[in-house]
C-alpha cells in the first residue's frame, strides 16, 4: 500500500485569504461568497485547501507548493491557477498572477501631479502566488496577507515569475467590480 502513495504525483497545499479584506470576502459573485467561489477554483485546481490556523510548521514539513488565493479575485480559473502550480513545481520559482494596469498613473512630487507613468513597467498582483516547498522552508510564516507587499518581500531573495492572468482573475474593490466580473464570466 505504501508504494501507491510513493507513485503519487506531488501536490500543492493552498488557502484563500480573508484576513484584511474587510466584509468584501463575502459579497456574492453568482450567488456565493467571494470566498466560496475563491475556495472552489483551489479545489478544482487540485489545491488541497488548509485553513490558516495550520501551523506554518506543518507546511515547511510537507514540502510542497503552497498557493495562495485571494478572495477578492474569486473568478481566477482553476486551469490558471494549475498552471502556475505546476510552473512553479518546474522551475522552482515563486510564480504570481499578474494583471496589466489600464488606468493612467501620475508621479506626484511635492503636494504637485507629475509625469505619467509609463504603464508597461507596471503590473497588479492578483492570483495565485504559489511559493514553491523550497521557499516556504526559508520562511518563519507568512509574513504578510497582502500579495503584492509579499511578492515585492519575496523578489529580494527569490527567483519570482509572473504570468499575465486571464481578465476574470482580476482582483475587485466593491460590488460594480463584481458585476463586472460577473459579465466576464457570463460573456
């Protein structure tokens, strides 16, 4: 019995974050919280979702990716987030779900609006941020539940890939956020 586990193909440990988030997590997208539907996309995406009460201990020692999924971004694709699942499994690196920015950004310079800034050199973190096993044992805990403050503390000891993520995957701020995701997905 034990050499079927042995033949087991790798898995990914994964949890949706709700902390810092406000009552947003539980807005309806398709009749389920945000959360619901953030929870779901892990599970078909073969995440085996862990609560945040399991101690970070216990996911050093089981040495496999661990995913993490906003709840504001509760539409990302469960074929997307296994994407990145097994690309970070591949190459070993952090791998994170990234948006292109549409809105005009302005540098601001003394109480004064500045340039624009030129939008190729940005990006939005969104979901997933897998961290690979070997990434997860250099960590104490989770430093941070926000995802692009973690990705930007990663990058300065971590080999960190993005992926542009499909528009359904984009992280919301409010209910007209969710109706827009809505007709994404409906469309």
């Amino acid at each position: 019995m034990d050499d079927f586990w042995d033949d087991e193909p790798a898995g990914a440990l994964g949890t949706v974050l709700t902390d810092d988030r406000g009552s947003l997590p539980f807005l309806l997208v398709h009749g389920e919280a945000l959360a619901a539907a953030a929870a779901w996309a892990l599970g078909e995406a073969g995440v085996t979702i862990v609560d945040q009460t399991v101690p970070w201990s216990a996911l050093v020692e089981a040495a496999e990716p661990f995913v993490l999924h906003d709840s504001l971004c509760p539409l990302t694709p469960p074929d997307f987030i296994a994407a990145c699942v097994e690309r970070s499994a591949a190459t070993g690196a952090v791998v994170v779900g990234v948006r292109p920015v549409t809105d005009t950004v302005k540098q601001v310079a003394g109480g004064y609006v500045g340039a624009t800034v030129d939008r190729e050199t940005l990006l939005l973190v969104c979901s997933p941020v897998v961290l690979p096993g070997a990434v997860v044992a250099t960590l104490d805990a989770l430093p941070t539940h926000d995802l692009t403050e973690l990705v930007a503390a990663l990058r300065a000891s971590h080999e960190v890939v993005t992926v542009e993520a499909p528009p359904t995957a984009a992280r919301v701020s409010g209910p007209d956020d969710v109706r827009l995701l809505e007709s994404l997905r409906d469309g």
